[in-house]
C-alpha cells in the first residue's frame, strides 16, 4: 500500500481519486461510511469569489472550478453513476444602485481575472428562475456549478474501488498518511495544542420537490437556490458556531425555510422531502488546511473545507497528491497549517 486515507468525505476520497489516477495503491478507513460528514449534504453549490481583491485563495477556487468539469466528467464515466454536476450558472437579484455599480466593475474585473473561461454579467431580463429585482437587474455568472454531494461521494467511491482502492471502518496506517477527517480533527488538534486550530460551523438545509433542472442556481439574501439534475432543489443554508446536536434540524431551518418561499414563491407551494445538517469544518485561518499534519510530523492534513469544500476538491486533490506522492510543494502559503498556529 502506497497512501492510507483517513476520513471518507470529498477531500479524502478525491485525494484519494488523484492519487489512484496517477498508480498508486490506495486504502481509505472511516469508521463512519462514505460521505457520512459534511460531504454528504443536500446543497452542492459550486459558486466562486466575487471577482475582485483577488489572492491566492480565489485563484486557487478559480481554478479548482474550473478543473471540477473534467474531475466529475471522468468520476461518472469510470463509475456510470451521476454525481449530479452541471455548469449551469447563477443568477443573483442586485438590490440597489451602489449593488449595481459594484456589479458592473466585477463583471470588467472578470473578464481579465476569468480569463475568458468564464463571465460575469450584469443583465435586466429576468430569468426564468429567480427572484424579483428591486432594481430591475440581476448578475449572471457562467463559472457557478451544482454538484449532488451525496451522489458525488458514492461516484466517486464506486470509481475508486473499481479502480482497486480499498474501503474499510478499522485498520493500520501503511505507506503515506493522509488525514481528512474534517471537524472532528479540528477540535481535537486544537484541545491537544490547548490553542485554537479550527472549529466546526453548523448548517441546516432543506430539499424541496421543485423541478428546475435546466435553470441556473439562485443566490440571494445569502441563500443558495441549488436545482438539482434529479428534479429536486436545494436551499442552504444557516450557519450555527454553537450546537448540541451537529446533525439535527430545528426551527432555525424552519426559519430560513419560511425565508426561502418569501424570496422565491415557487417554492411556496413545493413540498419539503428532506431537511439535513452538518458540521463544516473552520480553520482558524478560515482558508484550506493542507501540508504536514501538526500532530503526526510523518502525516499529511487536508482539511478546512469549510463552505466552500465541495468546490475546492479538485484542486486541493491535485497539490496533494503532488506532495504525497513526488514531494513537490505546490500549496499557495496561505493554506499551511502553520497559518493556524500563530
Ligand atoms: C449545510 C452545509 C452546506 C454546505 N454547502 C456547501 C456548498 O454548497 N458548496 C461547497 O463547496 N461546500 C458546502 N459545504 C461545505 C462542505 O460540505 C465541506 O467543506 C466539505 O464537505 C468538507 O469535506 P471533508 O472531506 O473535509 O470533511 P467531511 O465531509 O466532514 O469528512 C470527514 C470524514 O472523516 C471521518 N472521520 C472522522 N474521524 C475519523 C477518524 N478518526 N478516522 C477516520 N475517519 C474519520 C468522518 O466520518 C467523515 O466521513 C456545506 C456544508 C454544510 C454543513
């Protein structure tokens, strides 16, 4: 065995994905199941940084969005199972005139910063899907993708396992380690170094029966409007630093619900099938985590996903298995560990 991964969630299975690309023999041991973490949610939106006081966190997201076409297109192909990714976009409604103008200098921003992969617009049709404009104008940006968490962490597991990695819930560590267990590793790094590492930020969704598969997701009052390919929708999510229960639903997200039909009344009269909750793992520096593990010298760390860990994946696979598996350091400074332990 080349590379034993810890933690079966979207930043271990696709390191573990890059690493079995490029011939290695890979293990994967969560004693929980795949995607029983935060990967295995309901909202997948696949949505960037504004486009602008661009730094390496946005140009590695950038890229990381740009690479998830190809990542998920071949997960599917050597899996043929859905994981649910669609580059269909996103539409947000701009409130008033300042909104307006700010919008209008992103969308100049974009067009050198997105190198021509990508646009961001200002348009005044309303779209199909979205909610109303005060100002009679919406943003539409083209580098905004949906993805199923759920459905994408059992692709991506079938892929592995027919590529010959193997799963188990217990086991040693052989050849190179990899921790991505998320959360929990946050806390207990920083209970043991008795200094804040990272915590884990609650969040609550819904999953609504409203078939827009063709439409672009919605972002508005700082909800996602996620329409899946399976004719269900998506709405996310609250964001909880103090909870009991990480896995439970209350009234906070019967809060955002109600919120929800308010912005868009499709949804008034669609029927919510599922509610979910997870815990999203924070670093203290808010960005990835990726490099040496602080409690194991002989390990790797992979973890900090935080909001934006489903989109981050592709890439966060690519440098690691750069440094797992040839020891080359292709990690941006802002995401090594030691930005947490200042
Ligand atoms: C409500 C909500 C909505 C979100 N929406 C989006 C979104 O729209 N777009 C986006 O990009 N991101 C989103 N996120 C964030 C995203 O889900 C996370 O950033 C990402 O899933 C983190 O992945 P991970 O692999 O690091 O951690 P996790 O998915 O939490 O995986 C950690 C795994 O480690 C395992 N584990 C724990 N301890 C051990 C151990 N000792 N040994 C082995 N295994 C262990 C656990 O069982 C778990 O499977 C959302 C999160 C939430 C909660």
């Amino acid at each position: 065995m080349d590379v034993t991964i810890r933690g079966a969630g979207i930043l271990g299975l696709s390191i573990a994905w890059q690493c079995a690309l490029r011939g290695a023999r890979v293990q994967v041991i969560d004693p929980n199941g795949i995607g029983a973490g935060s990967s295995g949610g309901i909202v997948g939106a696949l949505a960037p940084h504004v486009p602008e006081n661009w730094n390496n966190k946005k140009e590695f997201q950038f890229q990381s969005l740009i690479a998830a076409e190809p990542f998920w297109a071949q997960v599917e192909e050597v899996s043929g199972m859905p994981s649910g990714y669609g580059r269909l976009g996103r539409i947000q409604p701009i409130t008033d005139e300042n909104q307006l103008a700010l919008a209008r200098r992103r969308a100049d921003n974009a067009k050198m910063l997105w190198q021509n992969k990508a646009e961001w617009c200002v348009i005044d049709k309303a779209p199909d899907f979205a909610p109303a404009s005060t100002t009679g104008f919406w943003i539409k940006d083209t580098l905004s993708a949906r993805l199923n968490p759920r459905l994408a962490c059992d692709a991506l597991a079938e892929a592995l396992r027919l590529k010959g990695v193997s799963f188990a819930g217990h086991g040693l560590d052989q050849g190179k380690s990899v921790w991505t267990t998320g959360a929990e590793d946050l806390f207990h790094i920083s209970k043991t170094l008795q200094r804040p590492f990272g915590i884990g930020v609650k969040g609550q969704a819904a999953l609504f029966d409203l078939d827009r598969r063709d439409c672009a997701q919605v972002f508005a009052q700082t909800m996602h409007f996620i329409p899946h390919a399976d004719g269900t929708l998506a709405v996310g999510s609250t964001s909880e630093r103090n909870y009991d229960d990480g896995t439970s639903t209350d009234e906070k997200l019967h809060k955002l619900i109600t919120v929800a039909q308010e912005v868009l009344r499709d949804l008034k009269t669609a029927t919510v099938i599922q509610k979910w909750a997870g815990v999203r793992p924070r670093s203290k520096s808010r960005a990835p985590v990726l490099g040496t593990h602080p409690l194991h010298p002989n390990a790797y760390i992979a973890n900090g996903g935080f909001k934006i860990g489903l989109g981050m994946a592709p890439k966060i696979a690519e440098v690691m298995s750069d440094l797992i598996l040839d020891g080359t350091d292709n990690i941006p400074e802002d995401f090594r560990p030691e930005n947490c332990l200042t």
